[in-house]
C-alpha cells in the first residue's frame, strides 16, 4: 500500500513541478520593488531625476530631510521643483503602490493552483478490522491549467510590463506639471513685478494731476482721467497678487509639501530665452519610439494576441482535471487482516454539448481588433501632437524673441527720446509718463510670450515621452506681486 501511495504521489507531484516558476522568476516577482529599475530608468531619460518608491517609516523620513534640504527657505527653480515633486508627490507614491498590486497579481498567477487532497474511512466500526475497512486517498489537479501554464505566464508578464510603463507615465505626468505649475507662477510674479512699476508711475501721475488742479493748470476730465487710471491698476495689482499666490499653491501641491516645507520662494522672472533652438525635423519618429502611452497600447494589443491563442487552447475544453489516488481495502479471513492496494486515476471534463467556445473564440477577435484600432488611433494622435508641440515651441519663441529684439528696444527709445524732450520742456510730463506706461504694458506682453515659450518647451518633452498632453501656447498672462525686491512669499 505504502509504494502504491508514493507512485501516486509522485505522478501528481510531477505534474505540479513541471509548472513552478523558476527560482529566479519567483525571486524576481517577490521582490517589494519588483519592476521599478525599468521605471526609475525610463523617467530619467525624460527627466534627469531621480524618483523614489517609499515603502518604511525609515525611508520616508529619510526622504522628508532630502526634501527640506532642497527647499526650505530657498529659491527654487524648475529642476529642483521635479526633482521635489518625483521625490514627494504622495500620488506618485500611489501609482507605485499599484505597479506592486501588479507584480503580485503576476506572482499569484504564475502559480498553479494547490491539489486537492482527499482521504476517506470506509466502514468505520468493522468488527475485526480495528476500527475500519478500508483506507480511500486522492489528490485532484486541473491538467488544463498545466497544459495552458506558459501562455497564462506569457499573458501575465505583458500585464506587468503594462504595469511599469502606466507607473513611468505617471511619474512623467507629475513632472510635466510641475514644470508647468513653476513656470506659471514665476511668471505671475513677474508680471506682478512689472505691475507695481506701472502702479508706481500711475500713482506719480495721479498726484501731479491732483496739484496742477489746484492751481487751476489741468481740468477735472483731465485730473479724473489719471485718477482713474491709478485706481485700475490698484484693483489689477490685487488681481495680480491673488492669482501668484494662487499659482504658487498649485506648484505646492506638485511638490507635496504643507508646513514648514512649504515655506520656499520662486525667482521673480522666468529665465531669459535660449539664443537659438535646436531643429528636431524628426520628432514624430522620436515620440513613436519614445511615447510610453504607445508602448502600453502595443503591449494590449500582444496580450490580446496571446489572449487569442489561450481561447483556442482552452475552446472545446475548458475544465480538465486529473485525480489520482489509492483504495487500501483490509480483509479478515481466518482471524488474519490482509491488505489489497487499487490505485486510481480518473479524468473529470466538460462535454461542449451546448458550449463549444465559439462565442469566447468571437469575443477575443473582437478585442484584439479594439486593441488594433486603438493602437493604430493612438499612433495617429501621438504623430500630431508631436508636430503640434514642436510648431509651438518654433513659433513661441519667435513671437518671444520679436518682442525681446523689437517692440522693447523701440519701447526704450521713445521713452528715452521724451525724456529727453521733456528736458527741453518740448513734452510735457503726462506725455513722459504716458511712454512709461506703454513701455511697461509691451513688457508684460514679452514676458508673456516668454512664459508661453517655456510652456511649451514643457510640453514637447511631453509630447516625446508622454505624461502629459502637448498643448502648444499658454492662455493670459496672470498677475501677481511679490514683496518688491524679493521672491514670492
């Protein structure tokens, strides 16, 4: 009985063996970090930065003092504001959390399922047997799930390389609108900035009307006129403010920061333009290579491929199991108990009577063929958003480059050539300052435009890698007024 119950055990172990994963898969999967290289070195070609994956009290708090470090009371600028965010953002850390729910997902379903063991008393209570009559054993494994074992395996490792792209691109993501979220508010101090002056000059103005009206030199149209105008910019210059501030919240909550963190500063101007930019007349075949978004839409298109080929194994049959076991039946004869060992193997499956696969077999075509379509429009979408990025950035930075090299110098020499009048007393002061004001409208209008050039340097590194749509162009320059002379507070 003894050697009947082992070759038993043996031909079902054998089965199970040959479906283990190996040693260095299993130590792979079961890693806390599993798939995080891939991720880490796939950003860091967008990037430049590092990203980290926070998983014990000691991590994090070592991570909270490297945050501190970079931005506690000092100024920051777009680099160091990624380099928060990648390192901080709490939904980022939850994106990797997900990229974990995948890798066990994919451990759990490399692993065959466990046998079912069975074990019987016959006749319980047998006079002369001790108690018993027979001994019946089992043990039960579904052999389609061995015969299908490499193509579930192959199905689950797509779903974990998904996993790693979905979690690089969120991590894009939150780099794309940091940059972003910095860029706006530096450029809504600046333009906070230039308010002031501009309140400044009106408040100048609106002073000198108020004494000519005294003595009877300037009319009341012409006095109200000034004071008017000062007290516009008085309620742009709180417009202004409000929305810095509000800008610099919203690269806060980039960076994940609150309390003391979030005592930092932005430059009070964006950086001045590059000299010239770089021709990139292959940028569509760039973001086909590089669009993690594309690569997850052609992943989906190979599981469903291989999804495919699993319904075709599994069609007629879909539930195969093998049961071996032993009967050990003990006979009394003569005052002596013999034993007599039949080993025992069945097969239990499904007849496909009613059943014969053909409505699973027409649903995995029809997914494959979404899969297909859907990657053939992602392809589409992924080659303009390309052009559209790299149109955007070419023309924002002439329209930059026009205001900086053309509308401000002839700014300055009107400005200039009516102070030189109005020391000749050929202009009179209304005029002077009415230059002053047109000079410091056409400032706002260049650091618009610069802003709107940063943008969308932003967005073609989107548009390349991912992360972020490519929209070209920013909207209304906002305002916005730091302390004078300092960073936003």
């Amino acid at each position: 009985m003894q050697g009947t119950f082992i070759a038993t055990i043996s031909l079902t172990g054998a089965l199970l063996l040959s479906a283990c994963v190996s040693p260095d898969q299993a130590a792979k999967l079961a890693n806390p970090r599993a798939g995080f290289d891939n991720v880490g070195s796939t950003t860091a070609a967008a990037t430049g930065k590092e990203t980290v994956w926070i998983q014990s009290g000691a991590e994090a708090a070592a991570n909270a003092k490297r945050v501190q470090a970079l931005v506690y009371k000092k100024t920051i600028s777009a680099d160091t504001a990624v380099q928060v965010a990648l390192l901080n953002n709490k939904g980022l850390q939850a994106a990797y959390a997900d990229l974990g729910l995948s890798s066990t997902d994919v451990w759990q379903q490399t692993l065959q399922p466990n046998p079912t063991v069975s074990v019987g008393l016959l006749g319980i209570g047998a006079k002369g047997l001790g108690g018993f009559r027979a001994i019946e054993g089992m043990i039960a494994n579904n052999i389609l799930s061995l015969v299908t074992r490499d193509k579930r395996r192959g199905i689950a490792d797509i779903h974990f390389r998904q996993a790693q792209l979905v979690a690089a691109e969120a991590t894009l993501r939150v780099a794309t609108d940091t940059r972003r979220a910095w860029v706006e508010a530096v450029a809504a101090y600046e333009a906070a900035g230039l308010i002031a002056q501009a309140q400044g000059t009106a408040n100048a103005a609106s002073e000198l009307a108020a004494r000519l009206g005294e003595v009877g030199s300037l009319n009341k149209a012409e006095q109200a006129r000034e004071h008017a105008f000062y007290a516009e910019l008085t309620g742009q210059r709180a417009q202004a403010k409000l929305a810095a501030e509000l800008a610099k919240e919203a690269l806060t909550r980039q960076m994940g920061l609150w309390g003391a963190d979030a005592v930092y500063y932005v430059p009070n101007a964006l950086p001045q333009l590059p000299r010239s930019i770089a021709a990139r007349p292959k940028i569509e075949a760039e973001a086909l290579g590089r669009r993690v978004d594309l690569a997850i839409a052609k992943l989906e298109l190979d599981a469903a491929a291989r999804k495919n080929g699993l319904t075709d194994a599994t069609r007629y049959v879909t539930d195969l199991e093998i049961i071996a076991g032993f009967e050990a039946e003990r006979e009394a004869e003569d005052g002596e108990v013999s034993i007599e060992t039949t080993p025992q193997i069945e097969v239990e499956f499904d007849i496909p009577i009613f059943d014969s696969g053909k409505a699973r077999k027409r649903k995995a075509e029809t997914a494959y063929m979404r899969a297909a379509n859907e990657l053939a429009e992602k392809a589409v979408n992924v080659r303009s958003e390309a052009r559209s990025a790299y149109l955007a950035y070419t023309a924002s930075h002439q329209i930059a480059r026009h205001y900086r090299d053309a509308v401000l110098p002839l700014r300055r020499t009107i400005e200039e050539e009516g102070l030189l009048s109005y020391n000749g007393m050929i202009t009179n002061t209304f005029e002077l300052l009415a230059d002053t004001r047109a000079r410091l409208n056409s400032n706002l209008l260049e650091g618009s435009a610069r802003r709107d050039f940063w943008l969308a340097d932003a967005n073609m590194v989107a548009a390349v890698y991912g992360g972020g749509a490519a929209a070209g162009g920013g909207g209304e320059s906002g305002g916005g007024v730091a302390d004078e002379g300092g960073a936003g507070h």
